[in-house]
C-alpha cells in the first residue's frame, strides 16, 4: 500500500517492442533523472522478463525496489511499474486499463508497426490513465473513448490537438486562403 495513506502512484508506464527499444514511455518519478538511466532501467527491465511468460495474463515482479506490472502482447511488452509499497492489484489495473484502450485503438490489431502509427493515440491515452504519476482513470473502454473524443474535436484550440491534428488544421487552413 502506499505510505502515510497517500494515493497510489505510478513511476512509469513502458511499452517497448521485442527487441526491448522504446515505442512509448512516460515517466512519473526522479528515480531516473537522465536519459541514459532511464534507459538503462527499460533495458534492466526487459532483460530481466524477457524469459517470462506473460502472454496470458499480467505477471507482477519485484526488480530494484519497485513492482513492475507487465504482459507481452505480439511484438510489443506493456509494463507499469510502481514502489515496492504499491498495491499490486492497483498497478494491474492500470496495465489493464493501458492495455484494453490500446487494444481498442488500434482495432485489436496490437502491434508494433501498429501502435507506431498510432502513437499519438497512445501518448493520449498515456495521459489520459496517469498525470504526474496519479492515477486518473483504469476503465479501458472510457480511456479509448476520451481519446478518440480528442481526435475527432478538429474545432479544438491548436494547443489542445495533437501535432497531426494541428497539421492537417494548418494545412486545411492554407488551401481555404489559396482557394479564395
């Protein structure tokens, strides 16, 4: 449980490929305040689960003080990891929830030229389950949903599209000006 009644927190959500190289992470915590550390605990982590087998269900283990929630997936290996004083059944839940929206998004088809060309739905649904390590929401289906609400809002301020949404305004813009 988390100490002194606090909420539960999460260190980082990964989600690398099976070569253990990044395809999307987000990190919450200063346990890892370089690149290159942050780097080193995602090749760390992948070393140590690679000869797991975690295609089924989430596995859950303890590596350097910290749980690590994961499950592999095709060629793309989900995990969220906490404190060694986290909740394991709170950590699964957001790997659930991570892993049903991204299953959702990208129409069951969970792979790693897939998730690629959708990471910025992914990104979105990273920042829609956890803000500065807080849990904000688990329920996989209404994750996809807020997502795809942000997608499909091409009226939204520049600031709250994505970089292909913000393109695709500009350039819809442009053609309206050359057009006139």
């Amino acid at each position: 449980m988390a100490s002194n009644g606090q909420c539960p927190s999460i260190k980082n959500i990964l989600l690398l490929d099976s070569e253990g190289k990044r395809v999307a992470v987000k990190y919450y915590s200063d346990d890892w305040p370089t690149n290159n550390s942050k780097l080193a605990f995602e090749k760390f982590v992948f070393s140590k689960t690679l000869k797991t087998n975690a295609r089924t269900e989430a596995e859950v283990t303890l590596l350097e003080n910290n749980i690590i929630i994961y499950k592999f997936v095709q060629d793309l290996h989900f995990f969220v990891t906490g404190g060694d004083d986290e909740n394991e059944l709170i950590l699964a839940s957001v790997l659930q929830g991570f892993f049903d929206a991204v299953t959702l998004l990208l129409r069951s088809n969970v792979d790693k030229r897939e998730a690629l060309e959708n990471l910025d739905l992914i990104l979105l649904c990273l920042d829609e389950i956890v803000d500065g390590g807080i849990i904000l929401e688990t329920n996989g289906p209404l994750i996809a949903e807020k997502v795809t609400s942000h997608s499909l809002d091409a009226d939204a301020p520049l600031s709250e599209q994505t970089l292909t949404q913000a393109w695709a305004t500009a350039r819809e813009h442009l053609t309206r000006t050359l057009l006139k």
